[in-house]
C-alpha cells in the first residue's frame, strides 16, 4: 500500500506529485531560458542580458505560495523564475530580450528583465535597485485600505539591503502591519561588492528585529524550503500579522549581468563549489528519492523544455519589430489620451 501523502516532505506541505513535478518543470524552464538567452546575447542578438542560474530554487519556491490572480508580484531583474510562475512565458520574456513590438512589459522599451504585466499583476521596475521596496509596501497599503484578499510578494537581491528605499519599504510596512513578504535573495554580492563590505551581520534577516517584523533564513538551493517559508509568511499576511523577511542563502553562477566579468571578484573554484549545491540538481535528486520521476521521464521532460524554449526564440525573434513611429508614445505627453 502507497504511504499517506503527508509521508514526505512535500506532502507535509500539502503538494502532491503532480505540483512537484511542474516546480521542477518550472526550474527547468528558468535554467535553459537562461542558459539560451546568454548564446543570444553571445551571437549578437541581444544587447544585454541578467543571468539567474543559481537563483532558480528560491525564486520558484517562494513564488509557488503566491496565488496568480490575486496576489501582486514585485520581482527584480533576476527574478526569472518568479514571472514564470505569475505567468509570463518564455516567448514573452523572448520578446523582452530582442525588444520587440509585442513585448508585454514595456512593448521592447524597457531594458529586458524589467518585468512588467499588467494581466499578471507583475509590477514594473527600475534599474536603481530597492527602488521596488516602497512600491510593494505601498500597494500592500492600498489592497488593505480596499479591503483586499491580496498579499504583495517582493524579492530582491542582497545589495537591496543597502539603500534607503530598503529601510523606509520595511519600516514603513512594519509600522502598519501590511500584507506583503519581502524575500532577498542573498548571493553575497552586490554586483562585485561581497557581503562582509557592505553589511557586518551574518544573516540580512537579522535586520527584521529593528522593524518588528519576523526574519526566516533559508536554503535558496532547497526549494521546499523556500516554498515552506512563503507560505507561512503569506498566510500570516493573509491574517492581518504584518509583513516577514525572508533571507534565501543563494549563489549566483554567472556574472551580474552579460556586460560583467566575475572573474575580477571571484575565484573560478569559488564558483565551481557554488555549483555544487545547484538548485535544480539538488531537487532533481528529492524527486528521484520520492519516486516522483525517473530517469527516462526526466530525459523526456528536459527534452521537452529545450524544445518548447528553441520555438519561442525562434517565433520571437521573428516577431514584429517595434514602430519607430511610435517611440514617444507612453513617454511624453500625447494630446487626446488625458493628462
């Protein structure tokens, strides 16, 4: 006889097989989006890319907890795996990245990674990091003051930490008890700056005790602990207790972005033990423990992503491209469309 569902780890959480086995599909898709959209840049074809592997199981664990439909989504640049599971496809983050007209976050205005949706509830934002922080802690405000079933989830990196905008978001949100969990996903470097430079505690979380709100370290590399997080977190929202911190231990693989060299602030053997503890490895292996999936399966499922990414680069770059006609429009005043 099957062992009760509540047997594992993740049954424990409430999440079945099937729920399992989309996260890792979910994974799957962050990494190889990724991995092909540095061969796109690498071949000419796109100016400028935000490399996330390494980042994958935080940000598909943390968003898992939040609900498409409802809830608000305020990622940063790297959060390609928090828009995949609010919704964007990989066609349309392709669309992003060559700037074409039908890009649905900024229709190829914005620098790619800006994630923006409006269908989605993702909410746009700015090169200047931390500069989203107020914005969640604002819209928390408004969806409570409207008496709103909605939680505002916001991730950022841990050189967010470091600016105004952080201190005033968290503060602010604290003081009024707000609906929105704020999820930093620590690397250890801002862009080439290391932690110990730029903050003296261990643990950013420890930070949440100056604005009486609770902090949560966790496993960026252990999706199930992240999703367990989130969803403490957001149901503690959901009841009226105020906002959390929640700090995921993660590693980036690459370099901050397609126009940096990491080998000037890290060593390659730095990198090659990051590596070590790949978050996509590291649930693949929970998977085949569980019986969840087998190796044939998985090789048909990897297989399946490669291809399903291929088609969207290749349907996206063959996409309209934006009309130089309309280059002002959302960013001056046009007479007929109200002030």
């Amino acid at each position: 006889m099957a062992a009760p569902l509540t047997d594992t780890p993740h049954g424990a959480l409430g999440l079945s097989d099937d729920e399992l086995l989309a996260m890792y599909r979910t994974l799957l898709v962050a990494r190889t989006l990724d991995e092909a959209a540095l061969r796109q840049n690498r071949m000419g074809r796109a100016p400028f890319v935000v490399p996330a592997a390494g980042h994958e199981g935080c940000q598909v664990g943390t968003a898992w907890a939040m609900r498409r439909g409802i809830d608000i989504w305020v990622p940063y640049y790297r959060d390609v795996g928090v828009v995949l599971v609010a919704g964007l496809t990989p066609y349309e983050i392709f669309l992003g990245i060559f700037a074409k007209a039908d890009d649905p976050c900024s229709g190829g205005r914005q620098m790619p990674s800006h994630w923006g949706s409006r269908r989605l509830g993702i909410i746009s934002g700015s090169s200047p990091i931390a500069t989203q922080i107020p914005h969640a802690a604002g819209i928390a405000y408004a969806a409570r003051y409207r008496g709103e079933d909605t939680v505002v989830g916001c991730w950022f990196g841990d050189g967010a930490t470091s600016e105004g905008d952080w201190h005033e978001g968290l503060n602010f949100a604290a003081i009024h008890h707000l609906p929105v969990v704020f999820v930093c996903e620590n690397n250890r470097y801002a862009i080439s700056v290391p932690q110990h430079k730029q903050m003296a505690v261990r643990d950013v979380a420890d930070r949440a005790a100056g604005y009486g709100m609770p902090g949560v370290v966790v496993d960026g590399a252990d999706v199930l602990a992240c999703y367990a997080a989130m969803r403490e977190a957001h149901e503690r929202a959901r009841r009226g207790e105020g906002p959390t911190l929640i700090e995921c231990k993660t590693d980036r693989f690459l370099p901050h972005t397609s126009d940096d060299d990491d080998r000037t602030y890290r060593s390659p053997e730095e990198v090659e033990r990051a590596r070590g503890h790949d978050p996509v490895a590291v649930f693949g292996a929970y998977l085949r423990e569980h019986a969840v999936l087998g190796p044939e399966a998985e090789d048909r499922l990897r297989a399946e992503v490669r291809a399903e990414i291929e088609r969207a680069i290749a349907a996206a770059w063959e996409a309209p491209e934006a009309d130089p006609a309309t280059l002002g429009l959302h960013v001056f005043h046009e007479p007929g469309r109200g002030r």
